[in-house]
C-alpha cells in the first residue's frame, strides 16, 4: 500500500486531500500542531481500513520541522505523496505591522515547503515515482502582499522542481486556489461573505480538480473556471494596473489613500 504524508490536515484542503487519498486507500502520515484534532481524524481513517501516522508538530519551529523530514527521509516507510498544505494568512497592514506576523509567514509557508521537497524527492527519485502537491494560491499570481509573495515563492519553486524531477517519474503539482470554505479566513479574522459561488469553492471540488491535474501531468492547478479567466487576465495587465487596483482596495477598507 502506498504512503501520502499531509501538512495541515485538521481542518479544510489538507483534510479534504487526507480524506481523499485515505479512500483511495493511501496509508497517511498527518502533521499538524492540534493533537486532539489529528487523533480523531487518524481515528476516523483507520476506522475506514488505512494506517495512519500523527507527528504533532508546528511546522514553524525548526526543530519539529525536522521531525517530519527525518520521516520522509525513512527508507524503511517510503513516502509516495506529499501534499505540503500547511498554512494560514493574518489581517494587518505590512507598514506599521506586526514584523513577527509576517515573518511566520514565511516560517510555516516557505521554509518547510522547501525542506520537506529536499527531504521527499530524493527517495521518490530513486525509486521511478511519487508526487508532490504544494498548495499555493491564487494570490501567487498578484503582487499583494508578504502571504502574496510566500505563495509566489512556493508556485515558481514548484515549477523549478518539477522541471528538476522531469523524467524520474516524480510529478510535482502547486495547487493555486482562490477562496475556498476553510477555516482560513476565520482565524486569520477576515470578515468576509462566503455566499458566493462563482468565487468560492468547496474543499472537494478542489482537491478533485488537484488530483485530476496531476493525473494529467498539469505543473499548476487552478481550481475554478472564473479563477483561470481572472488569472489569465492578469498576466496580461501590466503589474503597475494590478498594484492601483491593490492600492484602491486598501484605500476602501482602511480610509487613506
Ligand atoms: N481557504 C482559502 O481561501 C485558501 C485559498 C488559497 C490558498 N489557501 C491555502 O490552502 C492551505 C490550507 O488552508 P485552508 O484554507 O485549508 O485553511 P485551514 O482550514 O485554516 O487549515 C489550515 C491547516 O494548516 C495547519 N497549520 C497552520 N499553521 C501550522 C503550523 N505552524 N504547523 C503545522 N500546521 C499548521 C492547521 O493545523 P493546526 O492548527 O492543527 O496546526 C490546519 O490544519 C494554506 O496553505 C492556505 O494558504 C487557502
């Protein structure tokens, strides 16, 4: 049976891809800080016929970090998928904010995509096959902001690898969604009206489309008809369009021009 290790499966798109690949009949490693919430999911899952793995630990800590990496570097447990999930966004303006905010950003979003890659591909390397999905984001794409930039970080870097794993049969996949009814803006305290469903997506419909993307061999995935209008639109306006139509957005949530 085959191994998929997910980043942040407690809640939204990693326990969306946890459920998936559990019914696909993928053993599962899951990695996540809420111990309580990971054992009732492994509970759940193996009550469905998979084994399944928790490793407690907040991927912005260095050395719990490299818990999970000495895990995908086992020779003895091959991991065959890796989904890099793990994330969070936070509600401040870059002037005048919090610098330890924005630099967790990066702790959790950048830094252990980059490690837990270097641990996984070797191995899937040497033995002809695997994947790795990194979930980045739409606003990869658009010049916003630092949690903008961290997912810009993780679109190119994925494209690089998968250009580096061509031809070993590893596939490699970032997964850019735009909204999607998670947690996610709720923790980050982002009020926002979620009835929408042109721009908001349900976590199923996301994790089908990624799997459906890396089947066929696609590097980037964006959920959403009207995302891959809007992201198709933007590589054509010039960046200097894209940052007024930031600017004014601020602009109306904050007063000041
Ligand atoms: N929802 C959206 O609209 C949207 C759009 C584009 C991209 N994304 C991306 O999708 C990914 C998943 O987000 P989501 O929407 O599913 O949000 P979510 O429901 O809030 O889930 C986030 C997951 O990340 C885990 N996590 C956060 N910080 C962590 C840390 N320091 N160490 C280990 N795990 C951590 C959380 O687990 P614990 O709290 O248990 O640690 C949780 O399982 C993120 O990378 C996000 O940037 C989301």
């Amino acid at each position: 049976m085959s191994t998929a290790l997910v980043t942040g499966p407690t809640s939204g798109i990693g326990e969306g891809f946890a459920r998936r690949l559990a019914s696909d009949g993928y053993n599962l490693v899951l990695v996540a800080r809420d111990e309580e919430r990971l054992e009732r999911l492994a509970g759940e899952l193996r009550a469905c016929g998979v084994d399944v793995e928790v490793i407690v630990a907040d991927l912005g800590d260095r050395a719990q970090l490299a818990e999970v990496e000495v895990r995908l570097r086992d020779p003895e447990r091959p991991v065959d998928v890796l989904i890099n999930n793990a994330g969070f966004s936070i509600n401040q303006s870059f002037v005048g904010g919090d610098v330890e905010a924005e630099q967790s950003l990066i702790d959790v979003m950048v830094t252990p995509v980059m490690r837990l890659c270097s641990a996984a591909a070797p191995g899937m390397a040497e033995r002809g096959s695997g994947a790795i999905i990194n979930v980045s984001s739409v606003a990869s794409f658009l010049p916003f902001s630092t949690y903008s930039a961290a997912k810009a970080w993780v679109t190119f870097f994925s494209q690089g690898l998968a250009t580096a794993l061509a031809d070993t049969g590893v596939r490699v996949l970032a997964l850019c969604p735009g909204f999607v009814r998670t947690e996610f803006h709720e923790r980050a305290n982002i009020e926002i009206d979620r009835s929408n469903d042109t721009w908001w997506l349900d976590v199923d419909v996301v994790v089908q489309e990624a799997m459906d993307d890396l089947r066929r061999g696609k590097v980037i995935s964006i959920p959403g008809r009207a995302y891959r209008a809007l992201v198709a639109g933007s590589h054509l306006l010039p960046r200097d369009v894209l940052r007024r139509a930031e600017r004014l957005r601020r602009s109306r949530i904050t007063g000041r021009r």
